[in-house]
C-alpha cells in the first residue's frame, strides 16, 4: 500500500471518530420510558362495559395499558348500566357490577345498546361524528392522547377517608390562572365511588363459558352527591358525608372521582382519584 493512499484511510477514520464522539444534542437522545408528569388536562375515561361483552374486556385491557405510562393524569372508571344479551344479566352477577346509576349514564349517551364504549371528558369525537363516546376501542388510546395534549385549566384537591361505611370528602378546586376562571360558565363537581380487585363471572374471546374468576377493576358502585353532582363555586371547599350503600362493596378495594365539569356543555375539565384506605389502585 502506498503511503500517501494510508494516510488518507488514517484521515478519513479519524474523522469518523471524531464525528462519532460528537456530543448528542439533548432533544435526540433516548427517553426512558417513565411516567409523564406534564401539565395537561387530566383524562376521564368512562368504560361502559358488560358481562357478557366478549369484547369488553380486550378494550380495558388496551386503555389500562394505554394509561399506565400517564400516572393519575389518566382516571378509568368501568360502568355497568345494560341489561342487554352483551350487558349484564342478573344471573351473572352476584357482586352487583349493574348500577341504575350508570344504567342512567349509558341512557343518555344514546348510543344504540353497543358495547364497549368510551367517553374522554364526556367531549364531542371527530372520530364518531361529533357524538361524545367511541365504539371503536382501538381508537381508544389515541382519543386519550387528544384530551392529555389540552391545557390544564383547574386543578383539584380531594381529601377522603371512611369509617362504618361513611366516606368522607373534603374537595376544593381552582383555576389555574385568572383567566381561567371563567372557562365554564355552570361548574358542578359529581362524586363517585368505585371499587377495585372485584373476582365476578366475565364472558372471554374464545370460551363458552363465563370466567367465574374474572378479576374487574375501577368499577362504578355509586354517586356519593347525586346523579349530576351538585353545583361548584370555584375556591371553595366542598365537604360531604356519604353512606356506602350495598354490603356488596368492600370499602378497602374502594376510591373516590371527584370530577369537575361544566353542567351546561357535558365537557369534564378536570378530574382527581383518591383511595379510601390507601390501597394500591390500578
């Protein structure tokens, strides 16, 4: 090899060095895969699901993974309100997943006895012609991601705890800045319980019978300030006492949503979890 030609392969891989040791920019170095702490809006995911939805499962389990990166800036609640073939039948249910209440929710929707369906925020979907929920659970994670990506307007405070079967709650939410103040004119603010670790029959993709051992997370059990809540002025504390009412639910499975929304649009603006007994929630 001539000397001048080993000079200049000598050049060209110390060059590569020093071009490959080139300190990278900090915007395109790899992220580990941790929980998001930013400053969106936090998500209200309402689960309308049955016992005998086969589908139904698949669909939570691909929101829950979904969610799980995003902490408690994500709150699933699970609601059984059909009594339809695909909704759940009085025979298959011995923990009481079927709720008037969320019968009543799922009324409203109108959304023509499908099952499973979803709400983000309770906001009206450009994937579904503007109506508020999604048929469409593979859809779901990305109409999640839409409502994380808005600003955070208010933020919650909610203080919980239980004795005898009596929930207490302490809740005071605020805006943000002073301009947010009035980004709703009518707030309400709705309380719910729902109830984690439930072992109940679930019909599966594939089998003919119900898994009897089906474990069911997140489930609706009852409001704690009525139907709609009640009416929120903003900065104040809201404190209310509630009775737990079926024998049914386990109130150290169990958390409080205290979800503030605009009574005249529907739109969920804001929403926090609390356990009850400082369990681990999933």
């Amino acid at each position: 090899m001539k000397l001048s030609t080993r000079y200049t392969i000598l050049s060209a891989l110390a060059l590569l060095l020093m071009v490959s040791c080139k300190p990278m920019p900090e915007s395109e170095r790899l992220i580990p895969n941790e929980i998001e702490t930013t400053n969106g809006r936090t998500v209200l995911v309402e689960d309308y699901s049955g016992v005998a939805c086969i589908n139904c499962p698949t669909a939570a389990s691909r929101i829950t993974k979904a969610a799980k990166a995003h902490g408690d800036k994500v709150v699933i609640v699970a609601l059984h309100g059909s009594r339809t073939d695909i909704g759940t039948q009085p025979e298959e249910d011995p923990k009481g997943l079927y709720s008037p209440e969320a019968a009543t929710y799922l009324e409203r929707l109108q959304a023509g006895g499908s099952l499973p369906i979803a709400t983000f925020n309770r906001r009206p979907l450009t994937s579904n012609g503007d109506k508020p929920f999604s048929d469409s659970y593979p859809q779901w994670p990305a109409e999640m991601q839409s409502c994380l990506k808005l600003p955070q307007l208010y933020k919650i405070d909610l203080q919980v705890s239980e004795s005898d079967r009596k929930v207490t709650t302490r809740c005071t939410a605020t805006a943000l800045t002073p301009a947010n103040q009035g980004a709703a004119t009518e707030l309400y603010l709705q309380l719910w319980l729902i109830e984690d670790g439930i072992v109940a029959p679930q019909h599966l993709m594939g089998r003919t019978e119900a898994d009897a051992n089906y474990q069911h997370n997140h489930i609706f059990r009852q409001t704690l300030n009525g139907l709609d809540g009640e009416a929120y002025q903003l900065g104040q504390s809201y404190d209310k006492t509630s009775t737990i009412e079926r024998e049914v639910i386990v109130p150290d499975h169990c958390s409080v949503v205290a979800i503030l929304y605009d009574h005249k649009t529907g739109e969920v603006y804001e929403v926090a979890k609390a356990p009850l007994k400082g369990h681990a929630t999933h």
